[in-house]
C-alpha cells in the first residue's frame, strides 16, 4: 500500500483541482498583470497535483514528509494566488471563490497530514 493513501485523496482528486485552474488562467485579461498572476496560479495549482503524485510514490516515510512539505506549499501558493486574482479584480468571483474554498479545504488536508506525519515518523 502506497504511504500516500493513508490521506485518503486520491491523485485524481488533485489532477482535477489542477485542470480547474488551468480552466480558470485562461479567463484572466491579457495585460501584463494577468499574464504575471496567470502563470504563477497555473504553476501552484499544477504544482499541487504533480507533486501530490510524487507523494504518493515516496520510497520511505521520510520521503514521503518532505514531498508532503512541498505539497503544503504548493498549496499554500495556490490559495494566495486565487485570493490576489480576486482582490486585485483579475478573476470571476464564483469560479475563483469556488477554487478558492477548494484550495483552502486541500491547504488544510495536507497541513494536517504533514504534522502527523512528522509526529508519528519520531
């Protein structure tokens, strides 16, 4: 059993949340503004799944906290991204607001996740 799957999120889970704001960088305006947001929100979201996936191939349980960590950040990014986007009025407010809680929800998952891990790995 993959260490990854004791958090109960599947990879698929954090593909989808990629695409969606994939789906959602397409709708900022093309100043530079957008632009610059744009692609910082399309590296954190995609960042989130590729090294979610990564987590869930780690080869220890020290691997797994570290890539974990990074996921953590990811996520972390993804949720000040969208709530730039929105404060900064580059994006539409019910498809960032839905990403928005989305982000904050995995943010969450995987803080927790993190610290029992680290806890547990003692």
């Amino acid at each position: 059993m993959l260490i990854a799957n004791l958090l109960g999120i599947s990879s698929g889970t954090t593909c989808a949340f990629g695409s969606d704001h994939e789906s959602d960088c397409r709708t900022l305006p093309d100043t530079w503004e957008g632009r610059h947001v744009r692609d910082q929100l399309f590296r954190a979201g995609t960042g989130v799944a590729a090294n979610y996936h990564a987590t869930c191939r780690a080869r220890s349980r020290r691997d797994f906290i570290s890539k974990l960590g990074i996921v953590v950040e990811e996520s972390d990014e993804s949720v000040f991204w969208l709530t730039f986007a929105g404060e900064a009025g580059l994006s539409r407010e019910v498809v960032r607001q839905e990403l928005l809680d989305e982000a904050r929800e995995l943010l969450a998952i995987f803080t927790q996740s993190a610290k029992t891990a680290s806890a547990n790995h003692h």
